[in-house]
C-alpha cells in the first residue's frame, strides 16, 4: 500500500533554494493566479538531509478503537468541536449512503460496521469519479480556515493528497510558495496531472470538484463568507494548533498517513506533522471511501489515523502515539 516518493534533493534540505521555478503565468479573475508549471527547480547544489531515527526502544502501540489515551481528552473534545460548526462536512465521501444488511450478507474479509446485530453497508460514487494518476501537491497549514475548506473538498473527493506544510515561521515550503506563484497566499494547490497550478480556495475547490468529482461542491463549501467564518470557527477549539513551526529535521520522503479532515484523531495527528514542516502523503479515507476495504484487507482492520514513515520504518496507529513519535524524532 505503501508509494514510494522521494522529496525533490532540494527540498530535502533547509539550505534556501537556489533557482526559481519557471511558470507561465494564465490570465484569471482578479486576486487570483492560475498557472502552468514549465520546469522544476535546479536541484543540484542540495544538500542531503539526517537520516532520522525513531526513539530508543520505541515499539508502535496496539491499536484501540475509539479509546482516548489519558490526557489527551480536552485535544479531542477541541478537535470534535469542528463537526457540528461544519455539520460533518470532511466525514463523508461524494456520494455517501448507507443501508442496513445482515450480517451474513457481508463476508469476513469486508470492511462494515456492526449495529446492533446487523452490519452497515457504505456505499459512495467517487469510484465513478476520474482519479489523478499522482497525488495532487497542496501547500498549506492547519490554522488557515481557507486551507481548511480545501481539506474538507479532498476528503468528499477521497484525493490522495502530498501536503507540502507552511507553517508560520517555517523555513522551507512558506518560502517556495512565493517563488513558484509569486504570493505568500495559502492555500497553493500544484496539479502535476495537469499542469495547474492555482491559490485561491474556492478557485481550487471548484477545480477539484469538475477534474476529479462530478462537478458538484457541498453545500457547506458554497456559501461564501458564512463558509468561510464556520471554517474559522471550526479551529477555534485547537487554540492555533498547526499554524506555527517547531524547529524539525526535514525527511528524505514524504511520511504517509491514513486520515480524513472530519476526524478529531486525525486532526491531533496532523496538527504535529504541520507544527513540524514534515511534508507527508495524505491517503484520504473518510466514511465512504474504497479506501477503507483496500485498509482492513491489508491489515485486518480499519482505524485511521495510521502513518508509515519510510525514513525510519516505523508503521503505527493511535494518534497520541504518534504525536509522540513524530516529535520524539523529528524536532530539532
């Protein structure tokens, strides 16, 4: 399951980069920038990063369903306090349904809920939906409640995701983004499948609904400033969390992680990777996704948020846990 990617050399280390992304510049609406991406940057007077290493006897935790670790309620009570502020928007896929089946309707090896005796069957339309070929570049940080409403699109669309994290304060992707748009803006969406390149959340989300949904946007995604003002509201409970950079070493490869954008666990857990400038590839799985089955076909069971991070290895669930980890082996 796991996709090998392996960071550009020149960000693959906190040297500033040296040569300028070439761009031709298309002529979009006011506020706006929509462009090509011509080349990719010079990367050959990189330099390589420290390779890391997880804790000294570090050992992944057993993984325990919807169990909050001692200490980490308020982090999830905070977390949760986005859901009724956005009324599930980033919870369910495009196209989501639900029926009630026996249980002996659904094989062992299917992904389903229990219920009461019964099993819940999920069903969604993104398998009808283009897929992009390589995941679709988003620089962005988790305090930006226009970022946030991007993230709630990728989630309804199951997208694979390469977050490029811009903290504020961060010494690495902030800066790129003004050298390949030519605006400090967020967030900045990079389509390698097409060439697009764009800021503008609204402008984003409506590409990615007409290039890989079926055109529609969620009506919590389209009402403008009210949009926008229950996006802010929504990360009033984490108090800033994922906007500003801790001092961290930058990975050779992205880390991957199993999440979605209406998850309390997997906010606590991405909040960490953004505070971190840690790029990593976002498998979106919210209810729905096919996602799901390919998971507990593969491991036996489904609960996000899970990471694999091919620097060290190191494959676990539990969110606590995995803040943790991060921490334990990436902050400076």
């Amino acid at each position: 399951m796991a996709t090998a990617l392996r960071l550009p050399s020149l960000l693959s280390s906190r040297a500033a980069p040296t040569t300028a992304a070439r761009a031709t510049i298309r002529g979009n609406r006011a506020g706006s920038f929509t462009h090509r991406v011509a080349a990719q940057p010079d990367d050959t007077t990189a330099t390589t990063s420290t390779t890391p290493a997880p804790p000294a006897g570090f050992t992944p935790p057993v993984p325990k369903r919807f169990e909050v670790k001692p200490g980490q309620s308020n982090n999830i009570a905070g977390a949760a306090l986005a859901l009724p502020f956005r009324l599930g928007t980033g919870v369910f896929v495009l196209g989501y349904g639900v029926t009630l089946v026996d249980a002996n309707e659904i094989s062992p090896d299917q992904y389903a809920l229990d219920f009461q005796g019964r099993k819940v069957k999920e069903t969604s339309k993104v398998g009808q939906c283009p897929r992009p070929a390589k995941p679709i570049e988003i620089y962005e940080f988790e305090g930006c409640p226009f970022c946030r409403k991007v993230r709630e699109m990728v989630s309804v669309l199951d997208l694979d995701v390469l977050y490029y994290p811009c903290p504020k304060g961060s010494p690495t992707f902030r800066p790129k983004v003004l050298e390949m748009g030519g605006k400090r803006q967020f967030p900045y969406m990079v389509d390698p499948n097409t060439g697009v390149a764009m800021y503008e959340s609204d402008d984003i989300i409506n590409y990615l609904a007409k290039t890989y949904g079926d055109g529609s946007v969620p009506i919590m995604l389209k009402l403008g400033l009210l949009t926008t003002i229950t996006a802010g509201l929504a990360l009033s409970g984490r108090s800033g969390k994922g906007s500003s950079y801790t001092p961290a070493k930058l990975p050779s490869q992205p880390i991957e992680i199993w999440a979605y954008e209406g998850s309390p666990f997997c906010k606590i857990a991405r909040e960490t990777l953004v505070e971190l400038e840690l790029p990593h590839l976002l498998h979106s799985c919210a209810r729905g996704s096919p996602k799901r089955q390919d998971f507990f076909k593969k491991y036996g069971l489904f609960q996000a948020p899970y990471i694999e991070d091919p620097n060290t290895g190191v494959k676990m669930f539990e969110s606590a846990d995995i803040v943790e980890y991060l921490r334990a082996t990436y902050a400076a």
